[in-house]
C-alpha cells in the first residue's frame, strides 16, 4: 500500500477579542473541556503510534419497570426506534444542515422507526420543531418565530434530558461548529444520550484542520515552502469550518494575512488555516462507511468521486486561481463537473481508498465519514515540508487535506452518490449507518437485531419492464431537464419528485432526462427548428445518475456510461468495494442486502419516448421549467397519443408560459382587483442596433417610472433579472447580451448586488417593467432576553414581495397559505437566496 500524507498547512492564532459570548458559555457549558489533541503533520501521516483508535459509548440509566414476561416479549416485537434529528447551529452551514435533515427525514421514517426534530440556533438555544419546519428553504424562514412554533429548552442541560428521556437515539446532522467539533457529542455523552457518528475527543482531534501557530510564524513557513513573500499562492480558509464557506486565494504574505483576518471579522472562524496552492492537481472526495460490529471498527471506502473546475467558452467569467468554494458546491453553475469512479489510474484509487480506510482508523471515527484530498500526477511538481516521503505511488502523490466528520446529506450530496454507485439506495445507506450505531449500545443492539425492515427492492428503471402492471402497480415517467436557463431547477424538481415517488408501492416510477438541443458552452443552437422537437433526445436513467447538480453533468455520465472501456472499469471497482462491504454487512443479522441494481441509461428520441409511455400505460409527471415543458409544446404531443400527464392543459400552458399574452389574458379582471403590472417589450436585435441612450428614454416614457427591471420573456427562476438604475447599467446588461455572457458579476450595476446568472443561449425577446421599490422586512427582537422575534415592514412603499400556489383539478383549485420574500442582498432575489438554504 502506498504511504499517505496530509497537505504542509499553517494555522494562524488570531482570536476576535471583542466577542466573548462564545468563549463565556463555553466555560458555562463544558466544566471539563477535554483539552483538543494538536498533532503535527507527520502525526497527520498516520505512520505515528500515538493515534489510536478507541470509542466512547456509554448507556444511559433508566428506570426499570417490571412487567409481565409475555407484555415484554409483545412490546419487544412491536418497538419502535426512536431517532431524534438535531439540525441547525452557530455556523453559516446551518442551511445545509437543514437540507440534510430534510433528506434524513425523508428516507429513514417508517413503521419501525419514528423521527423527532430538533433545531440549534445560532446562539445554541435548543427547540423541538415540527417537519413543517424542516421542510423550510432556510432556517431564517422560521427563525423568527421559533418562540411562538416551537417548544424552547431553557438550557442544553434540560435539551439533553429531553433526549435522554424521549429519544433511543440521537443523529447529529448539525455541520461545522458545535456539530464536528464535538461539542453536541460531549453534550450527548455527558447525559449517555445513544448518537450517530464519532465521539466528542476524535471529533475535536479530527475537525481542526491545523496546527497553532503565531502570526510571525507566517513568514518563516513562507520560506519553508520556498513561497515568495510578496506573491505566493496559498489557500486560506477557516479552521474549524466546512462546505467551503470562507475558503479563497491569498497571494503573499500581507495578503493571506488580510483575508485571514476578513474570515474572522465576518464571524466564520476565530482561526484561519493557511495551506499549499496545489497546482496541477485533482481534488477528490470520499465516503467511508463503518461495517463492523459494537466497538469493532470494519471502515469501507466507497468508490471516490473526483472533483474538476470547468469553464465554458469566453462567455464564461473565469476566475483566476479558481477554486472548490461554497457556490460551486452548493449551486448548479456548470463550472464544476463530478466523477465517481475518479478519472485516476487504478493504482491511485486503490491507494485512496486503502488510505482513507486507515486514517478512519487512525483517528478513532465511527459510523461514517467524508474525507478529502489531492491526487498530484508524477509530472507535477509539489515540494513536501517533511523530509519523509509520504503518499507515493508510482502514478503520483496522494494528499489527503480535510476530514468531514458529518457528511452532506442533501438529496444529490456525495454520500449518495457515492452510496448509489454501490448499491445502496438513499434509505438503505442512512439506515444503514442508523443500526451499525445502535450496535455500540446493548440495549439498541437488540433493536438492530430485530429489526424487520428491508429496504425496497427497487424495480428495475428500465422503462421497457411490463412485469409489474398485472399487480396492479402504475408506471410513472418523470421527465426534467430541456433547453432553458431553468433547467438546472428543473433537475432539482424532477430528482424530489421522483425520490418521493419512489415510497409508494403501488408505483414504478422512471426518471428520464430530456437533453438539450444546445451546446451551452458555446450559446449555440444546434437545432432552431422547433418542427423538429420529436427527434429530441430523452435519457431513461438508472438511480445513480440522476443525482448530479447539473443536465450537462447527467448527460456527461450518461455518455461515460455506456462508453465501453469505462462501464467496465466501473463495474469492476463496484463489484470490489460491494464484495468489501459484504465481509462486514454479512456478519449483520439486519442487513437485507443492497437495492440499487447496476444498470445502463438508455436513449431515445422523443418520439419514441412518448410512444413507449403509450404502450406501458404511463402517467408522465412533467417537471420541465420552461421551453416545450411549459408553452404546450409536450402537452400538445402527449394528448395526440393520448398519454396522461400532470399539471395545466395545452392551451393554457402557452398563455402562462408568455408575461406579455399571461397579462393581456387577465385584463378583464381588472374591475375585480386582479392587476398585472405593465409591460414593454424588446427584441435583443434592436437593443444592439439602436442608442443605449435613446432606448433608456423611450422605456421611461412608456412606463413612467424611474428605474427598470429587465428579464427575458420566457425563462424563470430569476435568471437574466436584473435592476437598472440608468443608461449605463443598460449598457451594461446588453453588452453582457452581445457577450454571451453565463453571469454579471456582483456590483457590475450603480446599484449593489449579487451574482446574476444569465440565460444561455441568451434571450431573443426581453421584457422591461417599472421596478417595484418593495419594503425592507427585518426581523426584531421583542423581549429582553432576546429570543423573541417577529417581522416588521421597514420603508414607505407598502408593497411586499408574495407567493402562493395553487393546487388541485381545473375548476376546483386550491391556494396554499402565501409566503413573503425577505431578500438578503440587493433588490433582486439572487440564485442562492432562491434555491439554496444558507
């Protein structure tokens, strides 16, 4: 096996000493903080015999009451598992840790298991929600009125009672600090609460990325390292932080020093770690999950998915330097692009995989793990602070740089992905996880022995299988995916509503993407003649494949799929890490065996799509956003084959899918207070021939207002929307037109803002609207602790952003409650306040 190494890295001691809240409570909360284990980096090497691996599990006291041999036997039989979910927490990935509560609630709740939730706020008081909460986009939706929805815990002592009392066991999914760093597992331990995951001292061991050091110690590792003083590239990025969040390029000395000090004055970190620019290297990640028995630690690395940065064309604004940061990991921007198996050789996954599962070891986890690092190919050059030769292989060296102690758990996160490439399903892996940790605790090890469940063995995804419609089970084709700039939102739709289908056993749902006619990394249209939208390429895809960020990203896999040398290479990595999985999972009396069969997408064009769905008898659930999902196109051809499909009819897809015929359709009800704000309409062409000028003043005439809002006549989520202010931010929004630009970055306009991304190709027709100048809405505390808060109008406009849905059958639709839009930046909602919790 090849030797390992962790990456030379640097850890500034700089603390914000204006803040003691943080420091005051710890001291209130923990009477006997473990002191955290620092170790250097040949200790972080894993040659060193002072890391050993041992568990910390402790069961809990309770009352006994005596009963009747047989009640017992009976209660016995019927148990339920109680998990408490605890989500949330003080650090900016509290939004992620609500995602991943969302999907742990999803995918483990049964008959044989119930599920509490739990909520942390950022000044770490404790609350039980409710699901309703949990199923919220951020934790700032319900944040405000916890007080009056939730029941609040006085202290983490009384929470921990709670827990003690209320649930068998307790799964942190809470990322970052009080999360990873052992503070909730210290917590729990204390009050022999069962949970999920590593124990308080590892976690404190394994969560902080770097050694102490002083601020003038900088310079000397500067040196070290042969880095030049005034421009050598570094990475900066929070100790004890996670998801990316704060993580940039510093070059020099002075300015790694500088934005060091802007991730602790924006409260990310109080330590900032500085590490090697890796140049010419491959970033990859990868999950180990424990198969063993009670404090027997059996790690498995499941096949590692390779992380690339990718840019498109000049249309895309490529930084310099670009790194793995929270947007690119969070949000569908095609500038990175995932593969699982790695494009490594053979000897350097092997030595991945065999080097996670030591340091696994090494470090005393449990249960399971995410673990990071760098592949740097033997061409590249890449100077070593330790004089020993860690991670060699004859192919490169092997670097492993951060160890995530509570992986993401969202529905398209890499534990899934990874989990579904060898065989698990979503809720096969989480309950997985969920017994191996039951097995540390006498009293839950019965549990897992006992336990009924078996995960579903999910029919095939061919779509052509005919098998099950004698039994009375209905097929479900849900298709996603298209041309727009919505279509990475279409992804996201499809992908929800085909896991939550897939819990009906009455339904055998296949998900299927439509491809794009467009090379979107040129704007060009390889196909403008809507006649020929039936020979429109759809993909039915197998489980694995449809959990990716991107449509570009899951047609990519699809074509690597079936490409011959490399479906081979796939299976046989998935038939050696499954064979690996069973030397554990078999000695488990609940383990049912995996339920993701290893199967190949399948293409075909549209037409044909449609007509198989007619011969299987399929219901097609549409979540296409925009273009032919949306203006009537799809509907008109599934009704000519008479196929039955979801949501509003032909005639009135294609009036809603136009702003212009949507408002000119309801000015009849106008006397009935239904308005429409008034529009103009542009066509791109003539933007770029007449006078920026000219046309700035004919818009301000026809809509008499002072500044615009601007966003293509037919795409949606935000997208290509933006505020002008002026002739110049015109021009600055057409150039970006003529450019193909794929986003406008912040501040480009006179007035402040995020990221605006655009459509791709760009939009032919626009639409130009006066801007509505909405209200602040702030959230504010009304009582003198500090706890209680509401939301309260703030300006003179009165008007307030709202949406609602509606639901149900034509002639009988239903209006779900209106929710309010609080923007966090700027005056148009940005793609991560949209879509991404945060």
């Amino acid at each position: 096996m090849a030797s390992l190494s962790s990456c030379s890295s640097l850890s500034l001691f700089v603390r914000d000493r204006g803040n003691r809240n943080d420091a005051t409570f710890a001291k209130k909360l923990f009477v006997k903080l473990a002191r955290p284990v620092r170790f250097s980096r040949n200790q972080v090497s894993y040659g060193s015999s002072k890391l050993k691996s041992f568990g910390v599990g402790v069961v809990r006291a309770s009352a006994e009451v005596v009963v009747e041999e047989a009640v017992v036997d009976r209660e016995e039989k019927r148990r339920i598992l109680r998990v408490g979910v605890i989500c949330g927490g003080p650090s900016a990935e509290r939004g992620i840790s609500l995602n991943s509560a969302r999907s742990v609630l999803d995918h483990i709740q049964g008959e044989d298991l119930c599920v509490s939730c739990y909520y942390i706020d950022c000044d770490l008081n404790a609350y039980a929600i409710s699901s309703a909460q949990v199923y919220s986009n951020t934790p700032a939706d319900f944040d405000f009125k916890l007080e009056s929805l939730a029941q609040c815990f006085q202290s983490l002592s009384d929470f921990a009672e709670h827990l003690a009392a209320s649930a068998d066991i307790v799964f942190p999914v809470i990322h970052g600090r009080f999360g990873e760093d052992g503070g909730i597992q210290e917590l729990l331990e204390r009050y022999n609460v069962p949970f999920i995951g590593t124990g308080s001292n590892e976690c404190r061991q394994a969560f902080d990325k770097g050694t102490e050091a002083i601020e003038p110690e900088l310079s000397k590792w500067f040196a070290r390292n042969q880095l030049d003083f005034n421009s050598g590239k570094v990475v900066v990025k929070p100790t004890r932080a996670g998801s990316s969040i704060g993580v940039t390029v510093g070059y020099g000395v002075a300015d790694s020093l500088q934005k060091a000090k802007e991730i602790i004055s924006k409260g990310i970190d109080d330590r900032v770690l500085i590490e090697l620019f890796l140049e010419g290297g491959s970033e990859f990640t990868a999950i180990v999950l424990d198969v063993g028995s009670g404090f027997d630690c059996h790690p498995v690395v499941l096949l590692p998915t390779e992380v690339a940065l990718q840019f498109h064309g000049s249309g895309d604004v490529k930084e310099k330097d670009a790194i793995f940061n929270y947007r690119r990991k969070y949000l569908p921007t095609q500038q990175v692009a995932y593969h699982t198996p790695p494009r490594f050789p053979v000897d350097v996954i092997e030595s991945i995989r065999e080097g996670a599962s030591l340091l696994f070891q090494r470090l005393g986890l449990r249960d399971f793990a995410r673990i990071d690092g760098w592949f740097l190919p033997s061409t590249t050059y890449f100077l070593s602070s330790s004089e020993n030769k860690f991670g060699k292989t004859e192919s490169g060296t092997i670097l492993f740089t951060d160890i995530n102690l509570i992986s993401g758990m969202e529905q398209t996160s890499f534990l899934f992905q990874q989990a579904s490439k060898v065989g698990f399903s979503h809720s096969n892996i989480l309950r997985s996880i969920i017994h191996r940790a039951c097995l540390r605790f006498p009293k839950l090890a019965t549990y897992s022995s006992k336990s009924s469940h078996a995960p579903r063995r999910l029919r095939s995804s061919k779509p052509t299988d005919t098998s099950k419609q004698l039994q009375g089970i209905r097929k479900v084709f849900v298709i996603f995916g298209g041309d727009t700039s919505e279509r990475q939102v279409s992804l996201m739709s499809g992908t929800n509503v085909w896991l939550n289908l897939l819990a009906f056993d009455d339904l055998d749902v296949t998900p299927c993407l439509l491809a794009s006619r467009i090379d979107h990394s040129s704007g060009a249209d390889s196909a403008k003649n809507d006649s020929d939208v039936s020979s429109r390429a759809v993909w039915s895809l197998p489980y694995s494949l449809v959990l990716r960020h991107t449509t570009e990203e899951v047609l990519d896999a699809c074509l690597e799929a079936i490409e011959p040398a490399r479906a081979a290479l796939t299976s046989h990595l998935r038939n050696q890490v499954m064979n690996d999985l069973m030397d554990g999972l078999k000695k488990q009396s609940w383990f049912r065996g995996f339920d993701i069969a290893d199967e190949q997408p399948v293409r075909f064009s549209l037409k044909e799509w449609i007509k198989l769905a007619k011969e299987v008898q399929a219901t097609v659930f549409i979540a296409v956003h925009g273009g032919i999902g949306e203006d009537g196109t799809l509907q008109s051809l599934l009704e000519a084959e008479g196929v039955p499909y979801t949501g509003p009819g032909v005639m009135a897809s294609k009036i809603c899918m136009d702003k212009v015929a949507t408002s000119l359709a309801l000015n009849h009800l106008v006397d009935r207070g239904v308005l429409t704000i008034n529009k103009e309409v542009k066509q791109k062409e003539d933007l770029f021939k007449m006078p920026i000028v000219q046309i700035w003043d004919d818009l301000l005439s026809k809509l008499q207002c002072e500044t615009l809002c601007v966003k293509p006549a037919r795409d949606g989520c935000s997208t290509g929307v933006a505020r002008l202010c002026g002739a110049e931010d015109l021009a600055v929004y057409v150039k970006a037109l003529k450019d193909c630009l794929l986003r406008i970055p912040p501040n480009s306009f006179s007035k402040a803002h995020g990221m605006i991304e655009m459509p791709n190709p760009p939009p032919e027709v626009l639409i130009f609207e006066p801007f509505v100048e909405t209200d602040d809405i702030v959230v504010l505390s009304t009582s003198t602790n500090g706890n209680a808060q509401r939301l309260k109008w703030k300006g003179q406009s009165q008007w307030v952003e709202v949406t609602v849905g509606v639901i149900g059958k034509r002639g009988m639709m239903h209006s779900l409650s209106p929710s309010i839009t609080v923007k966090e930046t700027g005056d148009i909602l940005s793609l991560e306040e949209k879509f991404q919790g945060h």
